[in-house]
C-alpha cells in the first residue's frame, strides 16, 4: 500500500463557480495563489467544495483539472464519500486512477439511524480494500449529524490502507481518546482551524482547514509555533484567527468563506443554489471581521 | 399546470435489487401485486426507494420501468430531491417525460444551518417553475434535519405547480397548522402510517406509507373508515397496525421493511450498501410482530 | 388504594403573583371562575405553575388554599415531583395530608442521561409505594429531556396506586403506542391542547391543557364531540385552538399564558424572575391571536 | 466588592450520604485528604455535589460544616445557583454569611427555552448585585441544556462582583471564544478534566474538575506542567487521564465518580436516589481503568 505523508496544512478548497458552471481557470489561478505557501496540499470535494452539488462527472473533471494544476510538491485529496459503498469505490477508484493521492471518505448518513459501527466498519472496510489510494475517514457531524466513536476508528486504524482521520467536530477530548487508541501510523488531522492549536497539542499532525482558503500563512504558523514549543504565541495567533473562522465556517458558512476569498485576492464567486450568497450585510461583517483580524487592511 | 388528485394511499415503494443491480422484474412483480388492492398510485425513489443509492443514470431507467409496469389507473410519483437547484431541475424533467405524473422534492439538507426560509423558498419555487408535472413538496427531518415551517408551506401553496406536501413528522399539531394556513387546492399527505388516523381526521387527503408497501389494504381500510366516518373503527385499526409500523420504519428501517416484504410474498431482497440486511433475530422479530398484527399466520 | 376518574379536561394552573408572593386571593378568584365552565379539576404546581419557583413550604401553603378554595365537584391534583425521591415522596404525603387527591409527578431529569428505565422505575414505585393518593406520571420532554418508554410505562401501569400518565409531547403516535401497552385501567391525558382531538380520538380519557387556563369552554367542547362522534365539528374547533394555544406555550410560554388570562378577565399577572413579563410587542401579538380565534372581540 | 484567586485546581466535592442523610464525618474526612494535596479550594453543591437531591436547610448545614472542615489556605465555593432568581440570592447570602468565599451559579433551566440571553443577563445581575462575595457563572449544557453565548459572558464580565466561569463544556474553541471577549480580570475555569490541558494553554487560569475527587495530584500535575511550559510532558498525562475523567463523568456519572473514591480511599458511598448506585459489573470496569491509569495498583 502507498504510504502518504500528511503532516501539514490543507485548505479543503473551494469550487470555483462561473454562470453555474464550474470555472477550470480560477480554480487554477487560485491554486497557482495557494502554492505559493507552504501548504501541504489540497482537499478537493470536501464540504467547503459543495460535493454534494456536483455531478458524478464534474466530479471527475474537477480532479482531473487540480491535479494538472497543483506543483508537485503538493499533495491531492479528493472527497470521494457517496452515500452507497459501490458509489464511493467508483469514485475514489477513478480519482486515484486521475492522479489523486489518497480519498478522503466521509461517513453516508441519509439513513443516519442504521450507520452504527458494523454498517460502517463494512463500509471503510470495503472502500480501503478497493482502494489504490489510502483512505481518510472523514467525520463531520455538522453535517452528517453521524460520528464515528473511537471504538470503531481504532478498529479501522489497523486496516493498513487507512491512513486517518479528519475529525472536523472541534473537540479535543474526542481528538485526545482517539490518539489512546489508534494505531502509532494513523494520522489524526483536524478539520477546523478554531481548535488548530490544542489539537496539535494533543498530537494532530495538521489540519484540513476552511480557514487554510483564506488565510493559509497563518494557519502555518500556528502550525509552526507549536511544532517549535512556541505555544504562547500559537495561542496567541489562535486566538486571533478564531473569530475569523467561526465567520467562513459556523455563521456564514461556504457562501461567506467565499465572499472572504474574493476581498483577499482569491477568486470566491458564488456557490451553487440552493445555497444563496451572502448578502451585502453579512458581506459588510465579514469584511469587518477579517479587517480586525488584520487579514484585510482598512 | 396540470392538476393531479392526491386523494389515497401510496406507498413509498422498495427497490429491489439482485446482485447488486436494480431488478425490473422483482419490481414489476410488486407492482402487478400493488396494483389490485386500491393504492391510487406509487411513490418511487421515496426515502424507502433508497434514492440516495442510485445512480443518476439508474434513477431514469427505474422511472422508465415503473411507469411500463403500473397500469393506468395508478399514478406514479417519482422522488426527484437531489441537494442541488440544477440537478434536482434536470431530473424532474426527466422523469416528466418519462410518464411520472408528480415530483416528490425532499428539501435539500447537507448544509442544513443554511437552509433558512429565503433559501428553500427560492430552491422549490426554481424546481416548480421549471416542472412540467406538479411539484410536492417532502418534509423528512428524520432523514433531513430539516424541517419546513409552516410559514414557508403557507408561502409556497401559493405557487400553481406545487399541489401538496408530504410530512413524515407524524406530528399532527404540525399538520394541524399546515391546514390552517395553506391555500385549499394544497394537499397534505401524511408521511407515516402511524399518524395516519390522526392525520386523516385533521385534513390530510391521503397518505405516503411504508406500511403500504407490505399492508396496502389496511391502510386503506383506515382511509375508508376515516372517510365513513367510522372512527372507533379507524382507531382500532390504527393501534393494531403501530407496532407493524414502528417495527418496518424506526426500528428496523428499510432493511427490515424488505424483510417483511419477503415474508408477506413481496420481493424485498437485501439493501444496497452501507445498509446492512436485518440479522436473522431481527427476522425474527419481525415475524412476531406481523403475526401478533395478523398480517401473517403463524 | 383510592379511585379516581380522570375523564374530563384540567388546567394546569398559573400561580399568580403579587409584589414577588404568591397571591391567595387572586387564586381563588381565578378558580372561582374556573368551577363554572365544567372541568373536571385543577392541576397545581404544574409546568405552568411554575413549580421550580416555589419553595417547599410556598408549595404546601399553596396545596392548601387550593383546596380550600376548589368546590367539591372538583378535582385537585398536585404535581409534587422534586429531583430527590425523598423529596418527592414528603412532598406527595403532605399534598395528600392537605386534600390534593392526585399527585402529579414529573420524570426527575437534572441527571437525564442516568434516568434509564431502572432508575425511573425504582423512583415511581417508591413514589407510589409511599403515596396515600393515586400518582400520575409525568412526562414532558420540552423540559425535562427526559422521555418515558412506552415499555417502562406499560411496566409502572401495573402498579395499582399509578392510575395514568399525562404525556405533553403532543406526539399521538407515542400515544397510541402506550395505548397499545398499558392496563385497561390506567388513563391516557394529553398535555398539550394542540393535540387534544388526535389524543381523544386515539384513546385518550381527557386533557390536562395550559390552553384551559384560558379557553376552559372550548376544550370542554372538543372534548364533547369527540364523545359525541362528531369528528368534523371537533377538528374544526381543534384547528381554530392550535394557533391560540402554540402562542401560550411553545412561542410565547408561561408568561404569555399569563398575560392572555389578564385579556380574558382572569387573574395573570408577572411570573416569578428569571421568566420576563411578556413585552407589549408580543402582548399585542398574542391580543390579535386571541382576537382570531374569537376567543377576545375586537 | 471582595477579590478572589482562582489560578489552581479545584474539586467540585461529592456529598457523602449514610443511611439517606448528609454525612458530615465522612465529608471532614475526605477534606482532610484533600487539603494535603495542593488543591486550590472545594466547589461545595455543584453537579458532582447532587445538589438538586438537597433541601434548603441541608444546603446551608452543609456549607457551614464544609467551612468548619476546611483549612484557611482553600477556599469554599457554593454551589448557589436555583431556578427562582429570589431564591438563588437568598442561598447565596446565606452561604455568604456561612463563610463560602464566591458563589458558583448555574444558569435556571426549566424554561429552558426562555432563558434567551435577556432574561440570564437579568438573572446573573440581580443574583450578583445583592452577593456580598463574587458569583462564578456556571455553564452546564449536559445538564441544563441551556449554552451561555460569548456574547453575554462578555457582557456580565463588566460586572465587579461577576468574577469568572466554570465551562463545563469540553469545548476549547468555546473557551477561546471567551478569552477574546471577556475583560482582563474576568478568569476563566474549565469545568471537564478531559480539556484542562487544552484549556489551559487556551488561556483558562484553572479547573473545576470531578476527577479532582479522585487524583487531585495528577490533575495538579497538569496544572504545573502547563504554567513550566512543559507541554509534551502535559499532553501524555492529560491523554493518561482521559479514559478515567470520561468513566467518572460521561459514562458512569456521579455513581461513578464515588464507586472510584471509594477504591482510592475517599469516602464516596452510594448516591441519592434516583440516581442508582453503580452496579458490580460498572465497578469491575471502574477499576481496569484506574488500574490501567495507575491510580491503582492491580
């Protein structure tokens, strides 16, 4: 099995919009922005890239055209979590036969009622044994309203072609039970900037950050402070970037880290209806936000 | 706009499945039997269709196939909710010009924090706008965690091509302030067989059940008595046919729904995965609980 | 063990307050205004009664001059559930001492993720083991979070000194299902008046109603034609109710229950701090509820 | 208005019963012990204390008891938070008078859905105004389902005698949402030893934590560990100390917590009902735990 490296930061990468249709060149114009960095690499498809709203072949030709985009030294993840099993293996199959270098695979959760461990150790369990690429649990509970227990993460940590977790629920004692009991080669990655720093004190590897679109540097640094024991300026600059991420994520959501992405020289855009833009209000919060945050100057 | 007679009981109807791949003559099979028991028409690609298993491609072809197999005096309602405006536009086309009379349209639910009111009232106003057959609205907050407010339903009855709504909260206060404010010529379905008495004698029209996929004449032996006026009737009936109800729908959920299917002559077969087939002491207890409701002999 | 005959319709109470105490003579105007309009009794110390914020001996003083205040034909019923099953049980004995000749007693709920069945089972039996009058369990999860099983209230309806169960969650499927489990002798009250003809049509033998407080006549007249069989007139009235009673518990709460009964000629007033007085804004929006409902005039 | 030092480790003590009653000898004894392990002070009638299992009179005799038991160089903390705002100041008082040196109150709950951020800023106000020691807000969702915004905190915080929060919480991004509003001399208390190391490098100055009834030392240990900077070595005690905070809280509760006092030399006894004494077999896993944490020998 390949094995992959995921200590750092990635921006689980917006999708570029344009008159509805997913638009190739700003999505490489912001690629080319973000390579500039440090940044790990990229997660594509992931619920800040509105998965839910492309087709099975936009799908494909959105990674095929990031993985033509992004340097090398960049990794790709590819979102490839649908809700039926021989949905999800077609999809990370393709991706990794594209040029993806590990799926990440989020928990189906339509009939969230029947999704207890053995219908999902089934599930990751046949989705790594079919897998070129290593898989990436992915739990995010907002959405899904499923969470995975560590019970059955430790359990699927020994499958040897699963590499991690993206644990996107911001609580560090969760983060703290898994790391007692999964594997020593398992990664923990977090999924939101606002617990960045006590989860890499807790022994994250990195993070898969929504805040990672827009302030990439930051995130590193933080990511940095505290790979160097510098933790009272990590705390510091975490605390300084929290409400800043509560904004693009939990207030104002895809639509307003997209608004963001366009005031800091990304290409944002519109996301996909049903969900709306934000509106000049919350746009004029947001701006007010990322200018006390001195992400924007005044 | 077309108008359509939602008076009755349709079931959310099962795909069946063999080796994997939808099977046309196990469906057929269950609609030749359906249709000599009075159901005014089917629901496919409902919750219980597993819609969310289906590949788009697959979704056109089931439309196709049930629309050959129901005969004429059946309408068929195709559930055509998928999490984007476009897509969901799109294939309720399709399944218009495919034969299917209606569209049941789930409310879009990945990013459920942002499904607000101005959101939902712009995603079904654009799909209606766009049908070409009658629109119904799907209430499902079990599945969804979404719930639309009255206030919404109220707005959204006004829309000519939007005929009804389909709540499966069983709440029948909810449906009691849905039929005090929408307009007259909007239909309420109940969406769970439990609440079905309670439902009818509040307004409700008619009914989408799961338990007419396996009890199609008793509930609609409950739709007569409610009509008749016979309601001690009715709500016996309703108490024996709660346990059957629970059983095929929160407790053991579609899987144990095709369970019962099978022993009642149907073609239920497995679910697709991640659904996990019910446990032969689920079996098991299925049986008890039809026999004890009498739908089966010991 | 005593009898009692739940049928009928019972207002669970306000406690008026004058200058912060608990205002006796306010009290028994309100009563006497209740014993003319045919229910069947008073719940004191309810939610409505704000239990919470009554002392222990604000409570037995207030059992007391209920009492004394309520005609024969009436029936007192006290909610006497503390946390502690001491507590409760003390309580209970005093209330019976005093002439209550129910006890009303909520799930204990402070610890609501260690009130499995085992604990809520001990704690009623105790309870109705040391009670001289006849328990009513309660069960309201909007408060409590609490939610009694169908199963464990078919267990406790053995016990001869429990003779029923008020259940606010207005879920009538819930209703049916404890309908379908419970001795023939253990009565079914419905807490909330928005499910008041579901409820009755279901099995239910009456209702225990915020919405008597004010509208004691046209619960009385749901509850009428119900007996009667007249369902269409009885969903009418029904529907015209929801609106009135939503607003005085779920929107509006206590305090808008209290600032409907001073519209309508009985003795609100302030409820006890931390609940705030309704505002004037939404005092004119309940007014305009209570107008359309024709329960006010213009 | 009195200041108070809340940089250290405090326990939220349990209340020993034998044969039903308050046990003031066991309470001294456990103080005893406690008072030579550098804990900060005692939280007397929090959530671990049952205090909504205590009446009005055994609330005050506990305090006075504790305050007599109590070495000079801790402090007392009461737990004086009621559901009545007249009820809570009254306690507050007279825990004043009793000696407590800050009161510790949880927000009312019942009318959950009306405790909206006007009526706790009402509440905490009034309860603080007429306090002659410092008021702690509590935050407490698991049991009160009630979250106190940033917002609110931010602005009782300008209150001189609202002297910090415990949040009980877990949730480090809370914390740091707190941190950037609250003002300078407003501290902040973690309330789950499962957090303290995250809350502390998040800028918490200290806990209030079950698990320091039962390793008051390693509890401290992280304390001391976090203010060196000496953060790895505090992520491997904190991660040790995981699995037996969670056994004590989430998954055994406060049966838990005083089955683990009794096997470490505590006095721990059995709970009031209805809480239900943890049963042999929760015992038995009680203990693995504490052997594999190495509180205790095997």
């Amino acid at each position: 099995m390949p094995q992959i490296d995921l200590n750092g930061i990635f921006p689980p990468i917006t999708t570029p919009f344009v008159d509805g249709n997913v638009a190739y060149d700003q999505l490489a114009f912001n690629i080319e922005k973000w390579s500039k960095t440090g940044l790990k690499g990229l997660v594509v498809m992931g619920s800040n890239g509105e998965y839910v709203y492309l087709s099975a072949a936009e799908k494909r030709k959105l990674i095929e055209k990031t993985v033509a985009a992004t340097p090398d030294h960049m990794l790709v993840i590819a979102g490839t979590g649908c809700e039926s099993t021989q949905e999800t293996i077609a999809l990370t199959r393709d991706c990794a036969g594209l040029g993806a270098h590990a799926a990440l695979v989020v928990t189906p959760h339509y009939y969230g009622g029947r999704m207890n461990e053995a219908a999902l150790l089934a599930y990751f369990t046949a989705v790594a044994d079919h897998s070129p690429i290593p898989i990436l649990l992915y739990n995010v509970p907002k959405f899904t309203h499923v969470n995975i227990s560590a019970k059955l993460v430790a359990q699927l940590s020994d499958h040897p072609n699963i590499a991690g977790i993206k644990d996107s629920t911001g609580n560090v004692i969760q983060l703290g039970e898994l790391a007692n009991v999964v594997d020593a080669d398992f990664d923990l990655l977090v999924g939101t900037a606002s617990a960045l720093f006590g989860a890499l004190a807790m022994g994250c590897v990195g993070g898969v950050l929504a805040l990672a679109n827009i302030a990439p540097r930051q995130c590193l640094k933080i990511y940095e402070l505290v790979k160097d024991g510098k933790y009272e300026e990590a705390k510091k600059l975490q605390l300084k970037m929290i409400p800043v991420n509560q904004a693009v994520t939990a207030t104002y959501g895809v639509p307003g880290l997209k608004a963001a992405m366009d005031m800091l020289g990304y290409f944002g855009g519109a996301p996909r209806p049903p969900l709306l833009p934000s509106s000049e209000k919350e746009k004029s919060e947001i701006r007010e936000i990322l200018i006390k945050a001195e992400l924007l100057s005044d």
